[in-house]
C-alpha cells in the first residue's frame, strides 16, 4: 500500500509542473508603427490597445501594457539610429519586432503599420487638396518561428487640405482605416498557439478566458 502511495505521490510531483506551465497565459504585445505625428495623438493612443483588448477577450492572453511597447519601439529605433527627425522614422519590419518581443519576454506581437502612398496634388480656384491611398497592415507575428499567423490588409483613400511641417496631414483617413481594420479582425486562439517554451513577461494586463472559444480561423 505505502508503495502504491509513494508511486502516485511521484506522478503527481511530476505532472503537476507541467500543468502549470501549460497553463501559463501567452504574452502579446501590440506594436503600433505609423506616421510619429499621427501615432502620438492621445486619442489613437487610448483607442488601440482598447480595441484589441477587446477583441482579445476570451482567448486566455496576457497583454502588454501599450506604453511599455511604444517604449521599446522607440528605444529600438534610438539604438540603430532609425529616426530622422522629430516628424520621420524609418519603418520597423518584421525582425525588428521580433528582437524587441524577445526583450519584453513576449511570445505574440500584434503588429500594425499605417502608412500612405505618396500624395496627389490638385489645386482648385481658392483652395489646394492632397489625395492619398492609406494602407492599414494588422499581423499576428509568432515570434519563436518568426512567421505570420494570419494578416489583414485595409485600403483607405484620403484628401487633405491641412499641412503640418510641409507635408499634408491624413490623420483621419489614418484612423479610418486602423478602425476598420481593427474592426473587421477576428482573432481566434489559433493565431495564438502554444509556444515551446514560456518566460515570464512584464506587467500586463490579462485577458479572461472564456469557458468555450471557436478555434477555427477564417
């Protein structure tokens, strides 16, 4: 009898760790890389990590605090000289987020880009307008594989008539389309699988898992 006691005591100890490590939520991080003036507006800063808070909720995930990655970002680009000046920085692409998900201890990015084709200028009797095509880009990067999980395109035309540093500003076409696109995305816990190893991440904020989530992805 003690045998069998010791014995099932002994599976416990082993099969208990392993539960838990399971168990541990996955870490995202969303990295918002988009024109500076644009992206540090309060109202863009407050509305994206609410949204895919949001769309977030039921799969399970801890979520980075969107400050602590803006901060990364910017720390990133300081540290391989990626910023022109006060109104332009050179883009991130997809190794870039991936070193800095490696330094937050992150295992997802959701990373978005928010950029515009070069602007068209036509001039009327009392006033000038530039037209623009904006493109909102919304990825789910695994960052132990360094692959996409899914990836959605928006397509946005915009018009300006106001300047900013010499150049036109888009910014409502910039939120359009980054609404639309956070809009129409569908996460599902299939983007999001379980990595081979899991560290334990900065201060986050956790999003509840729902008692029964779909993991089929469109």
């Amino acid at each position: 009898m003690r045998k069998v006691l010791f014995r099932m005591l002994m599976i416990m100890c082993l099969v208990l760790p392993v539960i838990g490590h399971t168990a541990e939520a996955k870490t995202v991080g969303i990295f918002l890389d988009a024109p500076v003036t644009w992206v540090n507006n309060e109202t863009v800063r407050t509305m994206v990590p609410a949204k895919v808070k949001e769309k977030l909720t039921g799969l399970g995930l801890t979520l980075l605090p969107f400050d602590t990655t803006t901060l990364a970002m910017r720390t990133y680009r300081e540290d391989n000289r990626m910023i022109v000046n006060q109104y332009y920085a050179q883009p991130l692409n997809r190794a870039d987020i991936q070193k800095i998900c490696k330094e937050l201890n992150a295992q997802y990015a959701i990373f978005i880009q928010v950029s515009n084709a070069p602007p068209r200028f036509s001039a009327g009797l009392f006033s000038m307008t530039f037209r623009t095509t904006v493109t909102c880009d919304i990825r789910v990067l695994d960052v132990e594989t360094g692959k996409y999980t899914v990836s959605k395109e928006i397509v946005k035309d915009g018009s300006s008539t106001a300047v900013v540093a010499g150049v036109p500003s888009f910014d409502n076409a910039y939120r359009e389309a980054l609404e639309k696109g956070l809009d129409e995305m569908m996460f599902k816990a299939n983007m999001f699988p379980n990595p081979t190893e899991t560290e334990p991440a900065a201060t986050s904020n956790t999003v509840p898992a729902a008692t029964a989530q779909p993991a089929n992805n469109q």
